[in-house]
C-alpha cells in the first residue's frame, strides 16, 4: 500500500508527541487531544488513524504504545536505516557525528566527498569516499538514505548521481530545490529559512492570540 | 500589527519561492501559480497578500521584486539580525561557521557554552563565553535571534535563562518541546524527525498521485 506525501507527514507527526507521551507515561489519549497537539482537526487524526486499521482504540481513547507502534511500522522505523552523508564540510561532519540519529535507529555507514584532501581520511571515525564511486559503495555499504551537505552549486549534480544509484530518499540541506524523478522523495532543511521565519518575532512582535 | 503564526508561516513560504523566482528571472506571478509552489488554496494567498496592501498588483499578477520586498518588511529581514548560538558542539561550531546566514543578513555575534575547557577559547573565529554571563554578554552584543545546539538534558534550563534576558526567538535544535513565556517564540529543527519522516520512502513507497 503506498500513502499519499501529506499522510505519511501527518503520521511522522502523530508519532512524533506519541514518543514524547509515552516518554510522559501516558497510556491513553483521545482523538481530540492529538488532534490539539498536532494542530489539526480530530476528524482528520480519526480518518488517518482508521485508515490503517483500529490501532487498539478503547472507550479511553487509542492506546499510545500501541498507536506508536502501528506507526512506526507504516513508516519503517522498525528495522534501521543505513544512511551515507555526502558533502563532508562543517556541517557533514557534526551531522557524522551526531548521537541523535543512532538513538533512533539510523546508522551513518559511509561518507563522501569530491575533494582530494578528503577522500581517504577519517572524519568521526568513517573513511571518506570520493563521491565519483557513490553507487559501488552505496551498494556495498546498502545505503538506503543520502542526506546531502554540499554546496548548492553542485547539489543538483549530486542530487542526480545520488537517484542514479537508486537511493529513494534524500534530506538536503543546501537552499536549493532539487530536480530528481518522481519516485525519489527529497525532503528540505534550509538553515538560513529557518532564521527568516523566525525574524519577525525578534522584536517580541509574538501575537497572543495563538 | 501583529500577525498570527500561522500567516508569518506562510508569508515565509511565498518569501523564499519569491526569491527563486527572482533568481529565476521571473517578474510577475500569478496568484494561481505561487500558490501552487507552495502548496494552498490561490484564495489563501490572495487574501493573505491584500491583508497588507496591493503588493503592486497588475493585470499580469503580482510584481515579483515588490512582493518579496514588501514581504521582508513585514518579517523584519530588511535589517541584519544578530545571533547568539548556545552549546559549542559539532553542530554549533557547523552553524558559527555557516556562511549561508550572513548572505542573508544574519550575523552570528556570540557563542556560549557551559564547558570550562570552552570557555575563552575561540571558535571559528569568535570567543566562547561563558553561557552563565549571557544576559550580560548578549545585552552588550545586541543579541536578537538564539540559536540552542545543546544537549536535550539542559536545553529547557538554557532556553529559560535566554528568555530571561529577553530574547524573543529561539531556534532549538534539541528533540524537546520547550517551556517558554508566550511572548517567546521558539522554531524547533529536529534532525532525527526529519529522517523519521523520510524512512517511509527509503525503500521506493512513493505514490505517483503527488
């Protein structure tokens, strides 16, 4: 069964204050109040949540652990990831080296760069392939997830050499947005966007209504 | 006038599709076609847009360069913003050194961390203080904007001393729901979410409808 982009974005959120419920202890929670954390309306959390089965809904509400669970499985967050960084600057590396992404079950297996005076040293303890052997390695190393840090002069470059050797999905950082094929879903993290829609409130212009 | 989140959230959206246009070359553009770069109803952004004027509307739509400028106003990006990073690790020693936020007007001013073996050393290029002094040292620098890259076991703690001192926009990276004054508005990067959400797709799940 395949879901639609904005389902699967509704789910990631679902199990995102799931997480942070169950971290609570909460054992139950209603429609409602999942629908006021997430912000949206309970109609839409009970048609996602239907769609895919009963998810142990009691007269207390869904069960958390289990409605994590149930999405976790949707989204494929049983088994582990296997995901290569390519563009090893600044960034690359702290995001080599960052304990978050184990905990939660993705695992840096390689790292790349096109750069001679990187390619073959280690940076957070990995070798730094050149970028030229990205599918052999991938393959080798059963990268199933790219996140890239490259410049955005050559992103889209990468960005196609990445689908090429049939990786699925990409986290890119650079402020560009990537021309790829369909079944390729690239998500964005654009650093500099986020400062500017936050500027507005640098000068305590927060309205008290939200 | 103050703007709800929501509409300072979707004027960031028509900033930065607005600005690739711009780079694009574009000059005009229809309600219809920028609603469809990012995504809503063109009855949302027409009504979003008029709510603050004209924005030099013409037969031909909407001119792009007095859109976007008009745009900046409101969110404050017509002037540079100054910034304090929190937590000298990889991650915050990446974004001290990140060049993207200067081109756009955001000037790292200061750094903090709470590591004696920090402390007076310097970090690309600018002196770690101690994050005990950051009423003191951010009122000194003009501090506006916060960037949190410290651990989640802290960041509640760091992000109430920061609103103490009057910060009114925080971005925090740490997988935490903060606890802050309303009047605080705080934009959450959560760099494990984000692959969370892109897990789905690894393996090829993509639907063809979006």
């Amino acid at each position: 069964m395949k879901v639609s982009d904005r389902t699967i974005e509704r789910l990631s959120l679902y199990y995102r204050y799931l997480y942070i419920l169950f971290q609570q202890g909460t054992q139950f929670i209603s429609s409602k109040h999942l629908a006021s954390l997430v912000g949206l309306k309970p109609e839409q959390v009970r048609k996602d949540l239907s769609y895919f089965g009963s998810f142990g809904r009691t007269g207390k509400g869904y069960e958390v652990v289990s409605l994590q669970r149930a999405i976790a499985k949707i989204l494929g967050l049983e088994q582990g990831r296997k995901v290569a960084i390519v563009g090893v600057g600044n960034l690359g590396m702290a995001l080599a080296g960052y304990k978050g992404f184990e905990a939660l079950g993705f695992r840096i297996v390689a790292i790349f760069d096109s750069s001679a005076n990187k390619i073959g040293k280690k940076y957070k303890g990995k070798v730094c392939h050149d970028i030229a052997d990205f599918k052999e390695v991938s393959k080798k190393e059963g990268v199933e997830m790219v996140i890239l840090t490259v410049p955005s002069e050559v992103v889209q470059e990468v960005a196609q050499s990445v689908a090429a050797a049939g990786i699925k999905a990409i986290l890119n950082f650079a402020p560009v947005n990537l021309n790829v094929p369909k079944a390729v879903k690239v998500n964005n993290i654009d650093l500099a966007s986020e400062l500017k829609r936050l500027s507005y409130y640098a000068q305590g212009n927060r309205k008290d209504a939200d």
